[in-house]
C-alpha cells in the first residue's frame, strides 16, 4: 500500500512537472516523421497480466514487424530524434502514464513482451510476482543495452542468451530484497546513470 501510494503521488507530481518537455517531446516526434507521437506496445505485467506499455515513438511506422530487437544507433529504423529520445530515455516517460494507473511502479523489473516472457524458466516467472517499473537494478546495469547489442552479429541471439538472463537475475534479486529504500537507490543511482550520457 505504502509503495503504491508513493507510485501514485510520484508519477503525478512528475507529469505535472515535465509536461512542458512532455510536450515538446511528443511534438518533435509528430512533426518530424508520420505515425503520431506515442507507441503503444503489450507487454507482461504483473500475474502475467498483458498491458498497453507507453512511449514516445522513436521508430518509423511498421518497424516492429521487423523484429523487436533493436540495435542502436546502427538500427536503420529508428529516426533521428528517436535516437535522441532514446539516448537519453526520454522516450521512456509517458510510462508515467501506465504508472499512475496502476500497470506499472516507478521502481520494478522492466516489463517484458509476451514473447519473451514465455521463454522465461519457472525461477525466473517470480518477477511477475511485482508490477513492473520504469527503472531497476537491471535497467541501470543494462543503461547501454542497445549499444551492447549492436555490437553483435546476432542481436537477437545476444539477448535470449545473455543479456535477458543477466537482467533476470538482478530483477530476481529485487523482488527477494525489496523495500523502499532500495527504490529510493535505485531512483537515484537512475538519475545519476542518466546524467553522466
């Protein structure tokens, strides 16, 4: 209750801050490639429940249909203020949204795409057990995981075999340890990460 309560008033208080660079942002995106603003896409949330993840659109219209992976700034699909947004995560903020409604924490292992999720052993489903979050101990261990994945041959394969295990086991190792000091760490250590790109 204490964490939900706290996701509530964060996640609020938050957009209403940032909605002048909210705006901006999502305008930047409209003007300068067809297809609108935000990008909706299902991922698993808590219990296995799927939900619409929000984010500001850095990929050109059908890109998705190529393949989920992306590879940085090698990845020919993503435009040139979609790289900016993604650089500096920018693009992650309407999960404000998804947070304020309750799909989402501001602190939880990254919630995942249906696919990838049923590739998940049963050890590693217990982070299903907690809503997800914008950040974790995974996400900021993993702050350059699209430069890391272009720069291999397989991306794909470099994701299933190591970098979504590695994540997995630090999501683990939250939803063992957690507790309101941890997500106080984490929110800082994030804007740290986020400050020195």
């Amino acid at each position: 209750m204490l964490k939900r309560g706290f996701d509530m008033i964060a996640s609020a208080c938050a957009l209403l801050l940032l909605a002048p660079l909210l705006f901006v942002c999502g305008l930047l995106v409209a003007l300068t490639s067809s297809g609108g603003a935000f990008f909706r896409q299902t991922r698993v949330g808590r219990d296995g429940k799927e939900f619409d993840l929000l984010k500001f659109r850095t990929m050109r219209v059908g890109s998705e249909a190529q393949g989920q992976i992306t590879v940085g700034g090698r990845d020919p699909r993503i435009t040139q203020v979609g790289y900016f947004l993604r650089k500096t995560k920018l693009d992650e903020l309407p999960q404000l949204i998804n947070i304020l409604k309750g799909d989402m924490s501001v602190v939880g292992p990254r919630p995942e795409v249906p696919n990838y999720v049923a590739m998940y052993a049963p050890e590693q489903r217990k982070v299903l057990t907690v809503r997800p979050g914008l950040s974790s101990l995974a996400s900021i261990a993993y702050i350059n995981e699209n430069e890391i994945l272009g720069r291999s041959s397989d991306p794909e394969r470099t994701y299933i075999e190591e970098v979504m295990p590695a994540k997995l086991k630090l999501d683990l190792q939250y939803v063992l340890e957690r507790n309101l000091r941890l997500d106080l760490w984490i929110i800082a250590r994030t804007f740290l990460k986020l400050l020195n790109r």
